[in-house]
C-alpha cells in the first residue's frame, strides 16, 4: 500500500479504513530507533500500537464517536529485500455506524460523517493523508494534514 494513504468502504452497517501510517507517529514501539518496526517489534508492542491508533483515530456521525475496532495490523515494506522491518503499517479499522434508518443512508450521511487522524510522522512526508472515500456508484478523496487533522467525507 503507497504510504500515507488509504480507503474508508461503506458495506454492512460498516465503515472500513485501511490506512498506512508512518512508524514514527507511535511512541515506545521502535526499540532499536532504527525508524523501523521489526516483526518481533509489531508483535512485542501489539497492544500498545492497538491503543495508540484507536486514541488517534476517530470517525464522528453528528457528535457522536462511533465504535471502532483495530481489526488488522500488518508491516507495510514496498521493499522486498527488506520486508522483515517496515517504517509504515498498514492498519485495518472497522467503524460500526448508527442505525440506517436514522442516517437514511451512508451516502446521504456522508456530509455528517467526519474522520479524524492524528498519526504524524517527523519527516516532511509524514504530515498528510490522501484517503478515498468509497459508498457504493459514490467516490469521493480527502485529505487530511497536520494543520487539519479531521475532514467531513463530502463536503
């Protein structure tokens, strides 16, 4: 998955973000501070890096905070070679939405619907989001920064 971006698909009274996020926006997981995480580092700080992205990570429907799970956590290396440590994560969140019928639909909800993301890195590349927001024929992209660190999904 290209670093710093992602996809939030709408199924099943669902939201699904699959995100990479740059290693460097967590605290305490990197041991060795090689700016890397290995797969004993993943596994070691698991639940850390769990509760670290759910305190960063939230989807809002009016002012409500939905209910979210880290369902998936895996190394994200676009280098081969090098696929044992990774300086990004690919992360799978599940959102639970609110009932349809007080939505009316996902798609007409999309304008109350807001994400928010604190995951920054310390390089200069690490500072943005590029996300593709996907509802069934309906797709739209966001981005989100540093200095705006939460988006409505259709503006």
């Amino acid at each position: 998955m290209v670093p710093q971006r992602g996809i939030l698909n709408f199924k099943d009274g669902f939201g699904y973000l699959a995100l990479s996020i740059p290693v460097s926006s967590l605290s305490g997981v990197d041991d060795d501070m090689d700016g890397t995480l290995s797969i004993k580092e993943l596994s070691d700080h698991q639940d850390s890096i769990i509760s670290q992205i759910n305190n960063r990570i939230d989807l809002t429907y009016k002012t409500v905070t939905l209910l979210k799970e880290v369902a998936y956590i895996e190394l994200n290396s676009l280098d081969p070679e090098h696929y044992l440590n990774a300086d990004q994560l690919i992360v799978l969140t599940r959102f639970t939405l609110p009932v349809i019928s007080e939505m009316g639909s996902v798609r007409l909800a999309l304008k109350s619907l807001k994400l928010a993301i604190n995951l920054f890195g310390v390089k200069d590349n690490e500072n943005s989001f590029h996300l593709t927001i996907i509802d069934l024929s309906y797709k739209t992209e966001i981005n989100i920064n540093s200095d705006r660190i939460s988006s409505y999904l259709q503006q």
